[in-house]
C-alpha cells in the first residue's frame, strides 16, 4: 500500500469515527414512554389518592384549602377522568368536581360560623366552586350546540 493510500485510508477511518462519536454534549439516550392507557390510569388513580390525603389532612389541621391542595387535587382528578377512557361523560365528569368543590365551600363556610378559619378561607373556597361552576358551564353549552 503507497504512502498516499495508507494516508487516505487513516483519514477516510478518522471522519467515520469523528461522524460516528458520541460527543459529550450530546443529549443522552432516551428511553421509550410509557403507553398513554398506562400513564393516565397511574394520574387518575394518584389524582384520587392525592385527594383523599389531601381532604383529610385539610379536615384534620388547620390549614386552608389551598395549602392542603384540595382544589388542585379535585381538578386533577376531573383531568384525567377527561383524557381517560371510560363511560363518564364530560358533563358528568366536571359536575362530579363542582359537587366536590361545593361540599368544600359548605364546609369551609361552617368553619368560618364556627369561628375556625378565617373570612379568607370560605372566599377560597367559594372562588374555588365558581371556578368549578364555569367549567361546568361551558361543558354543558358545548355539548348543547
């Protein structure tokens, strides 16, 4: 093999290995996700335990609904029923949440009579069931057209 030969050689194997390097800024491998069915079985079904720690640490300190996360929790859940597949309606789904966020502003308004929250809290909570109530709306206007 001539001088020129060898050298063309080393140069043509150089550019493929240089081509073909993982460079350090080079993002790493990702792997395949999970299926869709999967993952939002795994969210509705947190979202429902969340919930329900959520509800109970809120009925047991005194602590506000949003630092509890009840509201957030009971959106969630609405959320993932939503993108689930099931035999819930979209109607019956969003009307589920506004029931949940309803019992809570009853609850917090009688914390406020009882004089265990303050005035702020209830408005949360009422804000939180308006928020609910306009979904709620708009479902039903949407499916009405």
């Amino acid at each position: 093999m001539s001088r020129l030969s060898m050298l063309a050689a080393v140069i043509v194997a150089g550019a493929i290995g240089w081509m073909t390097a993982t460079r350090a800024d080079d993002p790493p491998a990702i792997d395949a996700p999970r299926p869709e069915g999967e993952l939002v079985k795994q969210k509705l079904d947190l979202a429902k335990r969340g919930f329900k720690m959520a509800d109970e640490y809120y009925r047991l300190n005194p602590v506000t609904i949003a630092e509890a996360g009840v509201a957030e929790w009971s959106k969630r859940i609405a959320e993932a029923e939503l993108v689930a597949d099931g035999t819930k309606g979209k109607l019956e789904i969003v009307a589920a949440h506004r029931d949940r966020m309803r019992q809570l502003a009853d609850r917090e308004r009688q914390n406020v009579d009882n004089g265990q929250m303050a005035p702020v809290n209830a408005a949360e909570a009422e804000y939180q069931l308006l928020e609910a109530e306009s979904w709620l709306l708009k479902a039903w206007m949407a499916e009405k057209r």
